[in-house]
C-alpha cells in the first residue's frame, strides 16, 4: 500500500531557512554497532513531529488561506509542529493536552503562540475533546490518529514525516550499506508507519522492521494480533509521548502489512535506554529511546535506531 508522496514535502522544506537534514550516527554502544538516526532537533522543534504537523498546517493554508484556526490533542511534541506552522503562516492553534503531560511542554506550546487547554487524564481525553472543538467552533481538527471517517489531515501530517526515510535511504545509497533491522517507536502508530511504507516502496535492502510500544500501551500489537483496532488499557507509562491506547487507522492499516515484528518494551527498559544514550552524550526521553531499548535486547547485525525526541527540557 503506496498512499504517501515525499517529493511535495522535501520541495516545501527546500524553501523552509530552518530545515536540515538530521545526523545519521554510526556508534559503537555498549560494544555493539548501531545506527542512530537523530530526530531530537529537528527544526528547532525537538523531536520528529515538526514535520509533520506544520506541513499539514501549511497544506490547508495553501488551499484556504491563513485566516483559520487548528485545533488538535497531543502529548506535546505535535501540538508544538501544528503551533509553530500556524503561527508561521499567520493562523491560529489551539492545543488540547492531558493534566499528564508536563507543564514545560506547555509552556512550549504557549510560546508558539498557541491557546493551550488542559482537557481530560489521559491522550484518549484529550482527543474526544478536541474533535468536539472543531465540531462546535469550525476549527481545523488536524490530529495524527486517524479514524473511520477521518483520514485526510493525518495522512498529510504521516506524509511529512516521510522525509527522515529519504534522508536515510539517501545516506545508505551513499554509503552503499543497509541496515538489516530497524527498530520503530510508535504510540498512535504514525512515525512507524511513514517510515515503514516509505521503506517498504523505495530502499534497495529491505530490512526487518520492528515496531516497539511501551507494555503499558501495547495498541498496535494487540490490534495486529486480533486483526482489527483495538483499544487496550494500562496505567501512565513514563514513555508519555508513546503512552496511546488506540492506534491509528492508518498507521493499522499500513504496519500490518509493512511491519515484521511488534514488540513491548517496559519502563525500567526505556529509562536505562535514555540512560544510555546520555553516556554517549545525546540525551533524549524514555519515549525518544523507545527503539535503543529494543534493540538492546534483540540486536541486529547492523541495526537502525530513531531518536525521535530531545530531553522534556530541550
């Protein structure tokens, strides 16, 4: 299934004075080789998501104007992207978060000029409640879960975060060397799913692709082995951005036909992976070392890891 186009995405971030390509790492951890794609300043942003929210953002904007407003649910870093490209493109954001989600990225959300509403214990919450924004103001609901009867908005900010599989496939070209196993965070599933179709359409060396989700929030696992979505339950888990019980339509849809392998990972897994990679001196989150705590206990002959995210502080 072919349903993303990374050629609109890499020609808007070509005019963008703040994109770079990430730093693709090649390390010796913990005595064993690993690839680490680096996510965690992306645009100035902090993690991945800065790619896809503010592209949607501008997507719509380019169609109807700027004299709009967003409405979307987030743990923090896709609010921060749907912020920021509004405000960029002279629109307006309004970001529903979890009474879960720290107060630093809520005070990020605010310096980007973006309305902040505290809505509800968890993400799932969060989300009911800014789909009936949208329903009772007429805002944009540009959310990264998709849903029967909602698909579009995601699937353009799933789209933009298709370039870090370009970078990458780029670089290996280049390198004339492959991974043989890519580790793939996920919550709602968009990220993994981006990167794994793009993989699947376009790399030369097909890898093994494992999508990994926190114990406490195992949505795409349990969805694949029940052959629908499903939603699961479990307490807070410290991987706060992967912390999702639904996943994503699309993101289903895609990872059960791209993905080789759904793994969990716990939380005192999580915690020594963000530990690790601080030694090596690129501090991120339990959620940003989700996929090096897989790796960890799986390997890989020649493994690629994300970190998809900087420190809550950044």
């Amino acid at each position: 299934m072919t349903i993303f186009d990374p050629a609109p995405v890499g020609a808007r971030l070509a005019r963008c004075p703040v994109h770079a390509t990430s730093p693709l790492f090649r390390r010796e951890v913990a005595g064993r080789p690993l690839w680490i794609k680096d996510e965690r300043a992306r645009m100035g942003l902090g993690s991945f998501k800065a790619l896809g929210g503010a592209y949607a953002v501008l997507r719509h904007i380019e169609d109807r104007g700027p004299a709009i407003t967003f409405v979307t649910a987030s743990a923090g870093n896709h609010g921060l992207s749907v912020a920021a490209g509004a405000r960029v493109f002279g629109a307006r954001a309004r970001v529903h978060i979890a009474s879960t989600v720290p107060e630093a990225f809520a005070k990020r959300l605010r310096a980007e000029a973006a309305e902040v509403v505290r809505s509800g214990e968890e993400y799932e919450a969060a989300v009911a409640a800014a789909v009936a924004d949208a329903e009772g103001t007429g805002a944009i609901h540009l959310a990264d879960g998709s849903w029967p009867g909602y698909s579009e908005p995601p699937r353009l900010v799933m789209e933009g975060y298709t370039i870090i599989a370009e970078e990458l496939r780029e670089s290996f070209e280049a390198e004339y060397a492959w991974p043989d196993t890519v580790y793939l965070q996920a919550g709602v599933g968009g990220l993994a799913a981006a990167i794994a179709e793009r993989i699947r359409a376009s790399w030369a060396d097909q890898p093994r692709i494992v999508v990994v989700e926190p114990e406490a929030a195992p949505c795409l696992k349990e969805s694949v082995a029940a052959g629908r979505i499903v939603t699961v339950n479990g307490p807070v888990s410290v991987m706060g951005r992967l912390d999702c019980k639904t996943p994503s339509m699309l993101a289903f849809d895609l990872l059960r036909e791209a993905a080789d392998a759904f793994v969990t990972v716990s939380e005192t897994e999580a915690a020594e992976a963000s530990d690790l990679m601080a030694a090596e001196g690129l501090q991120t989150t339990p959620s940003g070392a989700a996929g090096v705590a897989a790796w960890k206990r799986l390997g890989g002959e020649r493994p690629l890891v994300v970190l998809s995210e900087g420190p809550n502080d950044a």
